[in-house]
C-alpha cells in the first residue's frame, strides 16, 4: 500500500499530506454525506493508500480548529446580529466525556437565522455535555435581543427578558396525527373525519395554505395577510380547544395533543404579529435531521475535542448548503485561503469566506440556487 506520510508541509504541518483538497473530501464525505471514517479508510485502502481513521479524525479536529473554526466565530459574530433565530436539540454520546457512563446521552445544539430574519441564511451547531437550560444562555452571551423560535422544550423559557419565544405549530400538528393514527384500525375513513383530531390537523393545514401563499411576500405584507387569513383560525382553533381541556382524558393521546396546544398557546399565537416570524421551527429540525443521518453511521464521537469538531465542520457545510454553495469545493477553498492568511487573520479577510459572500466564485454555486 501507499503510505501517505511523505514530507509535505500540509494544512497539520510538515510531514503531512492532509491538501486543502483531500480534508475537505474527508470532511464532506462524513458530515455532508454521512460516510464514517472507518468506511472511508477502506475505501482508501481499495485504492492501496495507507489512510487510517486516527489519522483523519486528527486531521478533521486540527483543521476545525486552526482554520474553521475562525470562520465559525465570524459567522457567530453575524448570527447574534440577527433579531430572528431558531434553535433546536439532539442527542450525541461522546464516549470521552469524563464521570459519566457508556450510555450517558450527551448534546448539540442547532441554532439558525429564520428564513425570513432578513439576516444571512445560516446554522451554528454547538455541542455539550446536556441539555440543560442554560447552555442556550451561554450560547447567546447576553448579546441576542429578539425572537427565538422552537419547540415545547422548557430549556427555553429561562432566557432573557429581551428574548421573546415564539412556537412550533408543527410539533402540535404531530400530537394530533399520533391521536388520528392510533384510531385508524377501529374506525372508517368517514369516521376519522369526525374525529378531534382530524379536525384539528385540519384548521392547522388551512394555516399552512396560507403560508404557501405567502411565502415570497415582504414581511409586510405577510403581516398583513396573517390578520386577515390566519388570525381568525387561530382564535377559532384556541377556543375550540378551550371549550374540551375540562373534560378530555389527560392520559390519552388526543388528551395530550390538545393539553400540549393550550399550554403552547401563546407562544403558537406569536407567529401572527410580525412578519419575519415562520410559523414552526422545520428549518432547524431539518439541520438536525441532516446532523442524525449522520450519527446514525458514525454512532457517536470519541472524544469532546471530536463533538467540538463535529459542531465547527457541521455549522459550516451546512450553511453552505442554505446558501447554494457546493460544500466539497467551498471546504477546499476556505482551507487553502485562511492557511495563506498566517496565524492571526484579518476580520474583514475572514468576512470574505463566508458562505453568504458576494466575493465567492459564482462556480461554488449550484446550479438549482434560488
């Protein structure tokens, strides 16, 4: 086999041959495509070359932190500017994390601008040790003033006064599906329609047509829009519900969904009075969705230094990808450039890489970006 430690003064220093280009195959190959090392060294070693698993987990933990993670902090200095987040969480096992046990579930954390904050399209993953409330905190330094959007997840609720938490309607949507679900053995499809269930994951639909309808509006005129279409389902939705909270089963499924929706009621309401608002979180589900695809092949990390990596590598492919850029060809490139900036590199040459940058080659693009 070949081995691969010739003398090169790679992006890990001499002695390596770890090119902008061959990392950023890695680096795609894993966390944009969901290809774990271990099944990327044998398909090296098809080729003959002498590629270990340590060896790229070295090179992918020494790159994010020399070169990437400057980007990430670059971004996170932008994102915290935004008046209009997202954020989301799941699970990760970090088999180095000390005092714990093998199976002990650690972390990361996705926080993204909303679609339509007005604000660069991005997702900064940040990983821990739990899913404590305060890790959001930390992550938002005091710094973030303005609306957060996510889940039912009580975590959130202890953040700033100056943080306003707006709802997921879709996460109450899935409660009345899982109660419609279970009754589709004992009842006819005429029957289902009668059901609580039914008709709420109805008038729920009904708003999204109306955000269909309105997704290329200014936020304005989403605004606008909203009041005249949504406001009066919403209303009709919440006292509906209302009228049943005395007298449902609180131990079953649909018991569930409707006491879930009445206790998010005012932060589902949120969504109504501005425009920059979604009206449910999928735009961080679906980055987290992407991150478990992931793990779901490479099963967790080994080291805390390793998830820290993960989280660098992640937030930057994956806003790569919010912004119509090709990751694999973007990683060569912010690679080779910041190791040509030396040790200490400017904020506004930094600025340049950035995945939203007017100043990227038009090639980095794809073809489909809107």
């Amino acid at each position: 086999a070949t081995d691969l430690r010739k003398s090169y003064n790679g992006l890990v220093g001499g002695g390596s041959i770890a090119t902008p280009s061959l990392v950023a195959g890695i680096m795609n190959a894993k966390y944009v495509n969901g290809m774990p090392l271990a099944r990327q060294e044998r398909e090296f070693a098809r080729y003959n070359l002498n590629l270990s698993t340590k060896t790229m987990a070295n090179w992918i933990i020494g790159c994010a932190d020399r070169y990437l993670k400057l980007l990430y902090d670059r971004m996170k200095e932008e994102f915290l500017k935004s008046r209009y987040i997202r954020c989301d969480e799941t699970r990760i096992q970090v088999i180095g994390e000390p005092d714990q046990k093998g199976s002990t579930q650690n972390w990361m954390w996705v926080y993204l601008t909303d679609e339509y904050s007005g604000s660069p399209r991005m997702a900064l993953f940040d990983y821990e040790r739990t899913c404590a409330g305060y890790h959001p905190v930390k992550f938002l330094d005091g710094r973030f003033h303005g609306y957060l959007t996510c889940d039912g997840y009580q975590a959130y609720h202890g953040l700033d006064d100056s943080i306003t938490v707006t709802g997921c309607f879709t996460h109450a949507r899935r409660r009345f599906d899982a109660a419609l679900t279970a009754l589709k053995k004992d009842f006819t499809k005429e029957q289902l329609k009668e059901t609580v269930a039914y008709n709420a994951m109805t008038r729920i639909g009904n708003l999204y047509k109306v955000e269909e309808l309105i997704r290329n509006k200014t936020p304005e005129e989403r605004h606008e829009e909203r009041q005249k279409q949504s406001r009066p389902v919403v209303d009709a939705l919440f006292e509906w519900l209302h009228s049943m909270e005395d007298s449902v089963d609180r131990s079953s499924l649909i018991g569930d969904a409707i006491l879930y929706t009445l206790n998010q009621e005012p932060y589902l309401r949120r969504y109504l009075d501005d425009g920059h608002l979604s009206i449910d979180n999928n735009s961080a589900e679906r980055a987290i969705k992407n991150f478990a695809v992931g793990r779901r092949n490479w099963l967790f990390a080994k080291s805390i230094r390793g998830a820290d990596a993960s989280a660098v590598v992640y937030s930057v492919t994956e806003t790569a990808l919010q912004n119509g850029l090709k990751p694999y060809v973007y990683l060569t490139y912010v690679l080779d450039q910041i190791r040509q900036m030396g040790s200490f590199p400017k904020p506004e040459e930094l600025d340049r890489l950035l995945p939203w940058s007017d100043d990227l080659p038009d090639e980095f693009r794809t073809k489909n970006q809107g």
